[in-house]
C-alpha cells in the first residue's frame, strides 16, 4: 500500500525477481521483463458483480493462468483496489485464491494505493501487509484499527521507507530497498 511514487511497483518487482514461477495481473503495463497479462478492461463498472467484463476478466485470467495451471507460485494483482474494492464482494476466482492459496502453496500479492480502499478481507486475512507514506485520516483510521499506532507510524515514513507488518501484527520500519540487491 502506498501513494503513487512511493515505491510500490519496485519492491513488488523485487519481490518477483526471487520467484521465476510468478505472474502479474499488469494493469498499467509496467512489469516488462516478467511473466505477465495485459489488462483489457481496466475499469470496472459494477464492483462485485463477476460478469462485470473487468471482473469476468480477472476471473478467467486467474483461473485459467493461475490456479488451474499448478504453474504459478506468486501472483502479483496490480490496482487492486478497482476489482477487489472495500464493501463490495471478492471476485469468485480472488475469493477462491485468498481463502484456499494456503492449500495451493501461492503467495498471492495485491497491490494497492489507499489502505481503505482494499477488501478488508484482503487486509485482514495477509501474512504480510507492506505499507509506504499514508497521510491521509481515514487510512491512518483504518490503519489504527488494524494495529495501534500503525496509522501515526506510517504517516511519519521518509521517502521509500515503508513498514512491514507481520502475522502478529507487529511491524517495523524497512529502510528503502537498493533496486537490484538482495
């Protein structure tokens, strides 16, 4: 989670370079060099709805490259938060890989602007919540409610600095990650 700019996409691509069996749901076309799908239908219409063309999408995507292949073993959602957003339901084949992908041995990574923005049960149910400099209310709200102090640390995060919050819920600074070092 993180604004834009703040480092996102090149820690997720990072990230990538340490598993060859990934794939990104690449909605802005920036993960050249990686195993990849371009996006068609970028916006959607009715959230929560599977045959909204955005969500029809992603489901055949997912479901076909992904959990039906046995193939991959990250998978990389970018802009999350269009078909994956807060109070709407999970996309079926999302839902199937957020509530089974411990079964099928996938790390399943969503990557979102605004914290508040997400499908709480995206939040809620990670391992791993990595988050950059949210200075806004509501996600430093919502935040809080998810770990106390969270909200106020992430706002006080310099440039590329980002928290990493674990399974306990505790969580640390991370200083900026050197593009290219492991």
């Amino acid at each position: 989670m993180g604004l834009q700019g703040s480092g996102k996409s090149e820690l997720s691509k990072e990230i990538l370079r340490t598993e060859s069996s990934h794939f990104v749901y690449d909605v802005q076309h920036e993960y050249q060099g990686f195993n990849r799908y371009f996006v068609e239908n970028k916006q959607v219409q009715r959230p929560g709805k599977n045959d909204d063309p955005a969500i029809a999408e992603l489901n055949r995507v997912t479901t076909t490259v992904v959990l039906n292949s046995g193939q991959v073993r990250l998978y990389v959602v970018d802009e999350a938060n269009r078909y994956c957003p807060n109070k709407y339901p999970l996309p079926s084949s999302i839902l199937t890989l957020n509530d089974d992908n411990r079964h099928d041995r996938i790390a399943f990574v969503t990557i979102t602007r605004r914290a508040v923005q997400l499908n709480t049960d995206l939040v809620e149910l990670a391992h791993y919540i990595f988050i950059f400099r949210l200075p806004g209310k509501n996600d430093r709200q919502y935040l809080e409610g998810l770990c106390e102090g969270l909200g106020d640390a992430v706002r006080e995060l310099g440039d590329y600095q980002f928290m990493i919050v674990g399974p306990d819920r505790k969580y640390q600074v991370h200083e900026p990650i050197k593009i290219g070092e492991k």
